[in-house]
C-alpha cells in the first residue's frame, strides 16, 4: 500500500508505504521511535507524524531561543566593554574554575581552527551555559551587582533571570541533542517564556523575533487522521 503526505514548502509529495514505515523503524530505531508510539497510542502512522512534528518545532524553536542567546551573550559582552574598558574583560575578572576553563578551551578551538584569538571569536565560541552561570548565585555581588543588571532595563530580579535561563538552556540542549520534546512541556508556553526573557532587555528585539519565527504556524499545523491512498 503506498500513502501520500501533502508537500511541505513546495517539495514534491512524498510517498509513504508499509514497507517505508518499517525501513524508518530500522534506522531511527524502535526505541528512539516508542515513545512517539506511545502518544499516538500504537498507531504507528500518527506516531512518525509526531516524530516529525517533534523535529519541525524543535527547529522552529531552536530560532527563537537562538534570538535570545546571541542577544544576552552580545548584552554580557558589550557591558562588560564599557565597563572595563577592555574587549577582552574575560581575562580581566576573577572567574571560576568551569567558567575559566570554558574561556581557555574556547581559546583553543579557535586556535586549532588557525585563527587569530579575538574578543568576537571568543564571544561567539563560549557555550550558552557559560552566560546562564554569568547569572548564577555565586556571581551576585561580583557579576550582577556590579555589571549585568544593567543590561535588563525591566529590572527583572536576578533569581527569577537564572531560573528562567536554566529552564531555556535545558530545553535547547534537548533540541541540539534531537531529543523528544513534544510531550514533554506545553511548548507555546516555553515560546513565550523566551520572548519574554528576550523583552526583558530589549522591546524591539522581542518584537522582531516574536514576528519573524514560524513556531505559532508549525504548531497550529493538524496531523493527518488518516493516510490517503497515492494515485496507481
């Protein structure tokens, strides 16, 4: 039996057969597979619909929280410049050890890659785990007090900052790593929660990713019932 799927972005239908599901099984693996099986209740077409729902929303996502990553890490950035005076403030602070070592290793990659070591490279090599502990506790007086509040004009509570991070970085990882996250958490809502996190430095930054990503349209997309038969 051969089904057809509605072409997404002008691609040519494409044609899903018995035997197709089962060669999907093979590759990606039933364990990798179950428990999209087990929301679709065993029904092993809806169950491939999702897993790849689960990857158009990731990627969908993956923009949004990529608007608020490259902003914070470019925020933390040019703060830290005006306030030091120094593109390369990093080795002029006290750092800890995960933190120091993040700075060296990004040192080294961009090195091994033959290239000069600037403060821009640096920037961009550092993880967003890096900035996400820029924000943690134990930076408070030296980091926050100091320096980054600065850089949030709503006055959002430090606290209420790292906890909204930690809950976005977990969710990137799980989308960088091509793990489940339908299922997991009401995604509109973590949406949101980045856009939000995003108008906290700036309104016309949220604003421009808030219009210019495809989540809201990828996840109001219906999965089909039923798969139709392909023309003989």
């Amino acid at each position: 039996m051969k089904i057809i799927k509605p072409p997404p972005n002008g691609q040519s239908n494409f044609q899903y057969t018995d035997a197709l599901l089962v060669t999907l099984e093979k590759y990606l693996s039933p364990e990798r597979l179950a428990p999209y099986y087990a929301l679709a209740r065993g029904d092993k077409w809806i169950g491939i619909q999702l897993y790849e729902r689960n990857t158009e929303l990731s990627e969908a996502l993956y923009g949004v929280i990529q608007g608020l990553e490259i902003a914070l890490r470019n925020a933390i950035h040019n703060a830290m410049i005006s306030r030091l005076g120094a593109a390369d403030w990093y080795d002029h602070i006290v750092l800890y050890e995960f933190e120091r070592e993040s700075i060296e290793e990004a040192k080294q990659k961009i090195q091994e890659r033959n290239l000069a070591v600037t403060p821009g490279r640096v920037i961009a090599e550092l993880t967003f785990g890096f900035w996400v502990k820029l924000t943690a506790s134990p930076y408070e007086k030296t980091f926050w007090v100091k320096h980054l509040h600065r850089i949030f004009p709503l006055r959002v509570k430090r606290t209420i900052l790292h906890g909204r991070l930690v809950e976005i970085k977990t969710l990137r990882n799980r989308i960088a790593h091509h793990e489940r996250i339908i299922g997991k958490r009401d995604l509109p809502e973590a949406c949101q929660q980045v856009i939000e996190a995003i108008g906290w430095m700036n309104p016309s930054l949220q604003s421009w990713v808030q219009h210019t990503n495809c989540f809201e349209v990828r996840w109001r997309k219906k999965l089909q019932k039923r798969r139709a038969l392909a023309a003989e």
